[in-house]
C-alpha cells in the first residue's frame, strides 16, 4: 500500500515542484525589482485608513510639544518680522502636521514617497495659513537638495523608524538647520516596559515579516532615544523624554506595539 502511495505522489510532486520554484522566483524579482514600488504605493493609498486614527487619538499632545515653535525667532530677517519660519518636514506623509504650523511660514519637504506629492499641494487648500513651498523627493539621510543652515525648524514625527540610520539622519538635520535652529521629534521607539511587546516588535521588524511591506520598512525595535541622547553630531542642547501615547480598547489595543514613544527638541 506504501508503495503505492510513493508512486502516486512521485509524479505529482515532480509536478508541482517546478511550480513551486516558479513562484519563488517570480516572488523574488518582484521584491527586487518592484517590490520598493509596490510597497510605497500600498502605504500611500492606506495610510489614512491604517494610521489616522492614531493622528487623532495623539492630536492633542502633538499640538502641545510644537507650541513652542511659535516663539522661535527665524533666521530670515523678512520672516521673522512676520512671526513666520522656514520649516523641513522630513516624512509627512499626507500632512497631519501642518496645521500646528506659525502662520505664514514656508513649508518644505522631504518626503522618501513620491505618492504623497499631489496631496501635498492640495493640502494648501486646507492650510492656508502656510505657504506650500517645495516636495522633494528624497531619503532624511541624504538631504542634498537642502542647504546647508537654511532651515529654522525640522521636524519628524514616526520617521528615524524607517531611515536607513538614524546617525545619518541625525547628520543631515543638524546640517540643514541655522545656527540656533530646533529639531521638533517625536518617534515611537522599543518597548521598555512588557517584554512580550518587545518580542514581537523584534520579529516584526525583521525584513522578512510582512509587517515591513505593509508599514514601508517600519522598524519597531528602533532605539532611536539612546542614539539621540548620545549626540554625536554635536547639538547645543537636547531636550527629550519617553512617554506612552494613549491606548483604547477593542481592536485599537494594537497600537500597544509602538505605544512606547520620545518627542524632545535639539537646538543647533
């Protein structure tokens, strides 16, 4: 009966392996060749959906650690009589912070995802306040098209997760800002308190897991807090503390895995 049994699967598996290793292949030349297309199309056409509620839950506790920008003196003597800033937004995304913006500042981006372009101009609409200035395409860790001392304000909210380095992030911003300029943070970072979050978020941060497709190379077991504190492109002062955002129940309680967070401020 055995035997016959291993006759009968011999073909079929020599069918089928052929089929199997086709897969593969045709899956691996998607994820090299198209796989970075693909991937920041899905998280440009979902984020509202998988992220705004996230936006609103922490609004207003965003809207408190930027209040303070509005008392900083721009650089550009025209702007300042203004009250106004040159601001770089490193990773907006479709824009949730924009409105907590001085008014009548210039407004530029970095942005790694070409998708979210036209929703950046069309956001003007809704923020008339600020001048939409310039989209570029580009990483935080390779701000080229940004000079030097140019730049009042940075500010990134939930991106060193999904730089290459933070270190070389880090480099970039403090080479972009004008003496006395601030960089407004605010990133979710590893879990210190439950250990069984801080598994998960290892696994999920692993390249091979489908959680780094879906959230764009999202890295969960980021210690972008230690890298930070450490210093070593040489801010003046760094100001920053850890903090939980708000959590609610139901299928929300996911969020428990990037909950643990930092926001500070680092001034040139």
């Amino acid at each position: 009966m055995f035997d016959s049994a291993s006759k009968l699967s011999y073909p079929l598996t020599r069918t089928w392996i052929p089929h199997i290793l086709l897969g593969f292949g045709i899956l691996f030349l998607i994820r090299k060749w198209a796989g970075n297309y693909l991937r920041q199309l899905f998280f440009a056409s979902t984020y509202n959906k998988m992220l705004g509620t996230y936006h609103v839950t922490c609004r207003e506790l965003k809207r408190q650690h930027f209040d303070s920008m509005k008392n900083h003196p721009s650089t550009d003597l025209v702007l300042r009589k203004k009250g106004a800033l040159r601001i770089l937004e490193i990773g907006p995304g479709p824009g949730y912070n924009f409105e907590f913006y001085p008014p009548n500042s210039e407004l530029t981006v970095v942005e790694v995802n070409p998708f979210f372009e036209d929703e950046f101009f069309k956001k003007q609409a809704d923020h008339p306040h600020i001048k939409m200035d310039r989209f570029v395409v580009g990483s935080a860790e390779d701000m080229k098209d940004v000079p030097d001392n140019s730049i009042d304000i940075v500010v990134s909210t939930m991106v060193l997760c999904s730089v290459g380095t933070v270190e070389g992030a880090l480099k970039e911003i403090h080479r972009v800002l004008a003496p006395g300029g601030k960089y407004y943070f605010w990133e979710h970072i590893l879990e210190g308190e439950y250990w069984w979050v801080r598994m998960i978020q290892h696994i999920a941060s692993h390249r091979l897991c489908p959680y780094q497709f879906v959230f764009a190379g999202c890295k969960l077991n980021r210690k972008s807090d230690e890298i930070i504190k450490r210093n070593r492109v040489g801010f003046s002062h760094v100001d920053q503390q850890r903090f939980r955002t708000p959590q609610k129940g139901g299928l929300q309680a996911i969020l428990i895995f990037h909950s643990s967070h930092l926001k500070g401020i680092a001034t040139k």
